[in-house]
C-alpha cells in the first residue's frame, strides 16, 4: 500500500535520516511506500515539497517514550524524483 503523508515544515527533513515519527493513524505496514508533502504550519496550504518515495523497512508501534497513538517508521530509500513548486 502508498501512502502521502502530510508533515510540518519542521518535520519534513526527517525521513532523509530514514525515520519518521507520525500518528498511528493509518495501517502502516512493513514493505509499505510512503511520500512526503509539505504543508505549510499549522493549517496552510501545501508548500509545494514532496518527498522522494521511501519504503517502510521497520516499525515501532509500542516501547518506552513512544506514546500509544503513535509509531516510528524505518525507511529506506528513496526512489523516484523529489518536486517544488514553482
């Protein structure tokens, strides 16, 4: 399954480290794709930034410090081309 992420300005270089802490709010799962959209704070529209895809290599779901309703993906990657707007 892909999924296209909304995230923060402030969060959006995080997946080039090849982590990304979100809600769990979606069925993630290992061997998913996700990408990247950046959306202006806190209720903008998009920037124009898109991530390259990364695929989910690992997951998080429950462990000290990581709240319940939320999960760590591992990524690796990416693949295709990144985009901004003009």
């Amino acid at each position: 399954m892909h999924h296209d992420l909304k995230t923060w300005p402030e969060n959006y270089a995080t997946h080039d480290r090849g982590i990304s802490i979100r809600k769990n709010d979606r069925d993630f799962n290992v061997g998913d794709t996700v990408r990247f959209i950046e959306w202006a704070h806190p209720l903008g529209p998009e920037t124009g930034n898109v991530s390259q895809v990364w695929m989910i290599s690992g997951i998080i779901t429950k462990h000290i410090g990581i709240k319940e309703e939320y999960v760590v993906l591992f990524l690796t990657g990416p693949w295709g081309s990144r985009r901004k707007q003009k």
